[in-house]
C-alpha cells in the first residue's frame, strides 16, 4: 500500500457503529457529529507508527491503551497494543471522513 | 488481560482500598452464591437517591417530573414490572428475575432538612466530559452529598454523544455515582429516542452495583462479567439486534442482548439475570451496606 494510503489512514478514527454491515466496521474522524451511543471505541493512528486505542472501559468511559499500527502492502491493517491480541482488518476504504475496515 | 481491564487496574492501583473492596466484593459474592437459595432476594432493599441537575440551557433543566419518571423507571426494571420483558427471547425468559431494589428521591438533606431529593446547579460548562468534573463545584458542577448515605446521579450534557459513565464500588467516595445525559434521562421532556425509557440510568447504577459488561470488556471473547447465567460475548451489541446474535462459539442463543448490561437501545433492554442480582446484592450487603435504608420488606 503506497504511502500516501497510510497517510490517510493518520488520524483519530471514532467507531460510527451505527453504518456498520455484517462484514463492515465503519469509521469517521472524532469530529464527526455522533449520535449519542452508550459508548464508542476509537483509536488514534499516529504518522510514528504510534497507536492509542480508546477502548470502551468497565465504567462506560473510553480508556487509552498506547501500542502500534502497520498498514501491509496487501492493505490490511494491523494493530497492537498492550495486554490485547493482535488485530488485522482489510482496508476496504479510506478518505478524509470515512474508514471502512472489514470485520 | 484485555487493555481496558488494564486500564481499569491502574486506577485500581491509583486508589488501593478500591483494589481491596472490589476483592473482598468478590469473595461476598462467591459466598453468596454457595447459600441455599443465592438466587432470591430476602427483602426488597430501598435506596435514597439525590439527583444534581447542572444546566446551562433551559433545556438541560429539566423539571421534577421528569426526574421523577426516571425514578420511576429505575423501579420499574428494578421490579422487573416492565412490561415489555415479554419481548425476551423464550430461552433466557426463565431468567428475568426481580432485583428487588426501589429508589426514592431522597426526603431529607445531609443536614436532615426536607429536601426534595433534587439539585439544581447552573453552569457556563456547555458540555462535560468523562474527568469527573461534573462533579465539583470547583469544576463547574456540582458537589455530590455524601454518597455514602446517598446514590449520587448527574444529569448534564455529555461531550462526544456519551450516554452516561458510572464508578464501581469502593472508588474514590467524592466521585462515588453516576452521570447521565440530560436527553437521555428520564422518559418525559428531554428524553429523546431511542435512549428515552430511562434505561441509561438502569445500566449505570448496574455498574454503581458492581455488574460489568456482557462482553466482559475485551474484544477477544477472553473477558468475563463474573456472572455465570449470561453468555460470553465478543463485542457490545447496539441499536436493535435481531434474534440471534452470535459470538464466542455461544450459539445457537448468541449474545444475551435483552440485558440491560449490553448496549443496546432502550426498548431492546429489558432483563437482569438471576446470576447478576446476586452480585448487584452482594454490593448492597458489602460496599454499598451504608445506602440502605429503611426497614427492609419481606417478599412474597
């Protein structure tokens, strides 16, 4: 995957569950107006390599976890972090508002 | 250990005697449920609550009846006098079981004046987020009354489209409660589909009683919520799943996402287990002991 598709995969990506399909995870950007939810993961994908993934905590609040990210020349994104297994999801689509991974 | 479990032991290791109660929590709970019958719940335990209203519009002041209503509809699904439970799947009816819990807005004051059991405290904060700070005057809320005497909710408006947050027990007594959404409290007003049955509040003072997640808070299915009569589920459910959903090799049923410790919308919530009352109750006999008043009523 070229570098300018990992550039526009930098950024901090909300979970918009609610345009998600049964083989599709939906992402947009964490300015994106939200409906209310009783709570969204997100993560941040950082141009270092860096990630901090904001999982849905015990108490319903967001809880940052620092790891790493990779995009494969394939197009699968993989992401790690402390104390979670390994995650790889094919990019289906990515642009300024939206990120489109397969579940 | 998943990251968010983590997560919450590192505030765990932040606060030691929250480590040390949350323990000793689990330990009563497993007593609990090596008795006789750990499923029933002896009386019906009532519970005082005073809710902090932080506006700043209009709007997000919203009137003693509708604080009223969500009183209602915690009593309601702590009852399990909800009508709509007749909507769970027929494998997991026979688990919908009564938490035998009631709330009241609280009668008297810390200082025992007649209260009405309601703040009302005017902000210049347009919105709240997730750091406690509703929960300060200094910070532009309000100051909780002493939550060990009183279930502490807030209502105000919430950044980032949350819902509401919660605190488990035997964390830091001055942030000790719940938040909530103003348009998502209640079921009169502000309530607004499809968070407007007050099952938000239901679902936060779940955790205020020690319950977690169905999920188990990982991604990974290697989670647990501690309670043995809900399936293990992979992630959270949201909007209004259809019948079943599976994951975690948990078929043919799939995930339990009537309870109300899923994330669902609030008409398709509509359970606690037999399994997660005995925990909620073993909070209420441990941590929570000093919240229960009145003489308790023996059950039919």
């Amino acid at each position: 995957m070229s570098d300018s598709i990992k550039a526009s995969l930098e950024g901090h990506w909300v979970h918009a569950h609610e345009e998600d399909t049964p083989t599709q995870q939906v992402f947009r950007p964490a300015t994106h107006p939200f409906p209310p939810s009783r709570g969204r993961r997100s993560f941040e994908l950082r141009a270092d390599g860096m990630m901090v993934d904001h999982r849905i905590g015990p108490d319903d609040r967001r809880q940052p976890a620092v790891g790493s990210w990779n995009v494969t020349p394939e197009g699968v994104l993989e992401l790690r972090s402390a104390g979670a297994a390994p995650s790889s999801m094919r990019v289906e689509q990515v642009g300024p508002d939206k990120l489109v991974l397969s579940k | 250990m998943c990251g968010a479990m983590q997560a919450h032991n590192r505030l765990l290791e932040r606060y030691p005697d929250f480590r040390r109660v949350l323990g000793d929590l689990e330990h009563g709970t497993l007593e609990r449920l090596a008795q006789p019958s750990p499923f029933r719940a002896a009386a019906i335990v009532r519970i005082p609550v005073v809710v902090h209203v932080v506006w700043r519009t209009a709007a997000e002041r919203i009137s003693q009846a509708q604080v009223e209503s969500q009183i209602a509809a915690l009593n309601r699904d702590y009852s399990a006098a909800n009508t709509d439970k007749a909507n769970t799947p027929e494998c997991w009816a026979g688990l919908v079981t009564d938490v035998s819990i009631q709330f009241f807005l609280a009668t008297q004051d810390p200082s025992g004046n007649p209260a009405i059991g309601i703040t009302y405290t005017q902000t210049s904060t347009p919105s709240f987020g997730t750091d406690d700070t509703v929960k300060s005057q200094a910070t532009g809320g309000a100051d909780p009354w002493p939550t060990d005497r009183y279930l502490n909710l807030w209502v105000c408006t919430l950044g980032g489209g949350l819902l509401g947050y919660a605190q488990f027990p035997g964390g830091p007594a001055e942030t000790d409660g719940v938040v909530i959404l103003s348009s998502a409290f209640c079921t009169t007003g502000t309530a607004t589909a499809p968070f407007n049955l007050g099952r938000t509040a239901v679902h936060e003072v779940g955790h205020w009683l020690n319950l977690h997640h169905i999920w188990g808070d990982t991604a990974d299915c290697s989670g647990s919520d501690f309670v043995e009569d809900t399936p293990n589920a992979r992630h959270p459910n949201f909007g209004t799943p259809t019948f079943p959903h599976v994951s975690c090799s948990n078929g043919p049923n799939g995930d339990m996402f009537t309870n109300y410790m899923d994330y669902v919308d609030d008409a398709a919530t509509v359970m606690f287990t037999a399994g997660q009352v005995v925990r909620m109750h073993a909070a209420l006999a441990g941590p929570r002991a000093s919240l229960v008043t009145a003489q308790p009523v023996v059950t039919a």
